[in-house]
C-alpha cells in the first residue's frame, strides 16, 4: 500500500482504538464511519487476497492453457499471442460499472474533476498505442518461448522479471537498491544461468538446441519488456494521467490491449498463419471443440489474471502486483511435472530454490518498506492532530 493511501486508511481508523477523539475539538462520537476500524482492515485483506488468488490462478491457468495448446497440435505463435489480449471485452462490464454507477469517488471520475485531471486526447492516444504495441511484441516473445521451452523451465525464467523490475524502477521509479534487493537480483541471475547451462538435460527430441536458444532469449526479452512496461505504466499515472483511479486503471488495461489484439490479427494475416488455422484445428488430438475451448479459457484466464493485477495496483500498488506474480513460481513448475511429465533434475530444483530465495528477499525488502511508510503515516497524523490543538 502506497503512503497515500496508509493515510487515508489510517485517518480513518484514528483517534478509535485508543478511545481518543479525532480532534481537540470534536468528539469521536461524530464519527459514526470510525466505529469499527478492523473491520475496515478486514475488508481491506479480503479484498487483496481475493485479488492475489485471481492473479495466481488466472496466470498459472492460462500458462498452462498456452502449453497445452502447443502440445496438443497447435502450432501458430500468432493466434498463442492473440489470446493474451483478446479477452479485454471481458472487463468491459467492470469498467462501466465503476466510471457510471459507482458513487465511490476513489472509483469514479466525477464530470468537474475529469476536465481537471485528464490529459489531452492526443496524448492518451499515444500513449495507449504505444503500450499497445509494446504488449504485441511482449506477448509474441512469451509465445515463442512457451513453445520451445518446458513449463518449468519457462516459469523459472519468467522469475526474472523481478529483478528487470528493480532495475527499471531505479530508473524510472526512484527505487533504491538495498543488500536485500542486490541479494534478489544476484540470486536470480544465478537461477537463470543455471538454467541456460542445464539445456541439455532438457528433453531435446522436439526441441532442437538452436531453438531452446530463442526461446530462452525470447523468455528473458518478454520479462524485461513487461517489467519495463509496468515501471512506464506507474510513471505514466504519476506524471500524465495524475490519477490512479480503479476507471483509470481499467483503462490502462482495455485500450493498450485493444490495440495488441488488432496487432495481432494483423501478424495473423501478415504471417500467413491464418491460412493453416483452419486445417490446424481439424488435426488438433482433442478435437475441434477442445481446439475452440483451449483458447477461450486461455484468454479468460488471461483477462481473470489481469483482474487481480489491476486490483492489487489498485489497493497496493504496481509494484507490490508485479511482486505477487511470481508467487507461481514454485506452482506452475510443480503443476508442469504433473500435467505435462517435465523433467525435474537436481539442477533444476536447486534454480528453482534459488528462485524462491530471490523472490523472499524481495518481498521481505518490500515489507521493511510497508513498515516504514506505516510509521511515517503515523508520525504525519501525530504532527496533523498536533497543529490542530
């Protein structure tokens, strides 16, 4: 949770649990909102908990979606790509909901303070597109390395992105590098080394070496490029939308998607792919109805996936979802010896220990960052009640 949003949450809790009033001046018995302070933070956990387990369980289901596609006969990077963004229809409903008939002002752009507030339209439109066509080439490089890598594989190399994170917050995002972050990034440098050096323990009688190779480039590309388009994102709301409203922040999430999905169909039809798409689900071994559902519930585990990342940007912050996400670090490898027989070497498990230790340091740094941002919060109330006497 960012510092303004500790305020406002404390500011609504204060002056309760001790039994004292809110101001020199006024009774806490005014406050009939204050009456029940926990069941504020209550709420405030369900909600990002229900967030957390949309997000885990959207990306880890439509990973394995993707893959199974693949394994099953597909075989179109393309149409992989297109149903990563494709399901942005879905959050349409949400968005109404929250920009037309919430009456909730930290959820709703009210008529005077949209002139305020919002940037020109040329400048939205550029910005949209440009993360757009960001997220096309992000998605296509997941494709190709969902298709020439193992799931577990796969999944530890995208743990990276955590540490592409770091840095591009320190650029972008004033993000201090501490023992705990260096440690994060050391780790996972490592993880991932251990990996490209373990490739020929892979399974390699459908994966060629040369093509191990893109997909272990392609993977690292696409956690770098999305790590590099949230840290834009968060950049983005604070020096040109200036609002991180729940409607703002659907926005950022149907519009740039709604261009990588018409991206898409034009590497579709560019690509020729579009040609074999037809015999491509007539072959398919589950059949043409398993063909159609398999990409269906890969681009609803996909919007199901955003949902909670964009609630956990919402409550917490773009940082903390980022975080959040590679908690399916340790599931999806594990899901992936199940589902799929991957291999599970020793080398692999010590990457991804290693992995899991990396995600825990960084964590654990962003926790010692909540402390203190709480602490602060609690000195600038202090200090507020303070002037008020």
């Amino acid at each position: 949770m960012d510092e303004v949003q500790l305020q406002e949450l404390q500011s609504e809790t204060t002056g309760v649990g001790n039994g004292e009033p809110e101001s020199c001046n006024e009774p806490s018995s005014s406050n009939n909102k204050q009456k029940f302070p926990n069941l504020i933070h209550l709420k405030w956990w369900l909600r990002v908990s229900c967030y957390t387990i949309f997000l885990l369980s959207g990306q880890s289901a439509a990973t394995l979606l993707g893959r199974l596609y693949y394994d099953k006969g597909g075989n179109s990077k393309w149409m992989a790509t297109f149903v990563q963004s494709a399901g942005f229809p879905l959050l349409l409903p949400l968005f109404f909901f929250f920009f037309f008939f919430s009456s909730n002002k930290s959820t709703t752009i009210s008529v005077a303070s949209f002139s305020e507030t919002k940037p020109k339209l040329s400048t939205l439109l550029l910005l949209y597109l440009s993360f757009g066509i960001l997220l096309t080439g992000d998605n296509l490089m997941y494709s190709y390395g969902l298709l020439y890598l193992p799931v577990s594989t796969y999944s530890l190399l995208c743990a990276t992105q955590l540490a592409f994170n770091a840095l591009f917050s320190f650029f972008f995002n004033s993000q201090k590098f501490t023992p705990l972050i260096f440690n994060s990034l050391f780790l996972l440098t490592i993880s991932a080394s251990l990996l490209a050096v373990n490739a020929d323990s892979e399974n390699s009688s459908r994966i060629s070496k040369g093509k191990y190779a893109i997909g272990f480039l392609c993977t690292l590309g696409a956690s770098a490029t999305y790590s590099l388009y949230l840290s834009l994102v968060q950049l983005s709301f604070e020096k040109i939308i200036k609002s991180e409203t729940f409607s703002s922040v659907l926005e950022m999430q149907i519009y740039p998607s709604m261009v990588a999905t018409c991206g898409c169909v034009v590497g579709i039809f560019a690509s020729g792919e579009w040609r074999s798409l037809e015999k491509e689900m007539k072959e398919y071994e589950e059949g043409e109805v398993s063909y159609l559902m398999t990409l269906i519930w890969t681009a609803i585990t996909w919007q199901i996936s955003s949902v909670g990342m964009l609630g956990l940007i919402f409550e917490v912050s773009s940082l903390f979802s980022n975080v959040i996400s590679t908690l399916a670090l340790p599931v999806v490898p594990i899901l992936a010896v199940i589902f799929f027989h991957d291999k599970m070497d020793g080398v692999k498990i010590i990457a991804m220990l290693m992995a899991l230790w990396g995600f825990l340091s960084y964590i654990y740094q962003h926790y010692l960052d909540d402390i203190k941002s709480k602490a602060k919060a609690n000195v600038n109330i202090a200090d507020s009640q303070l002037q008020l006497c």
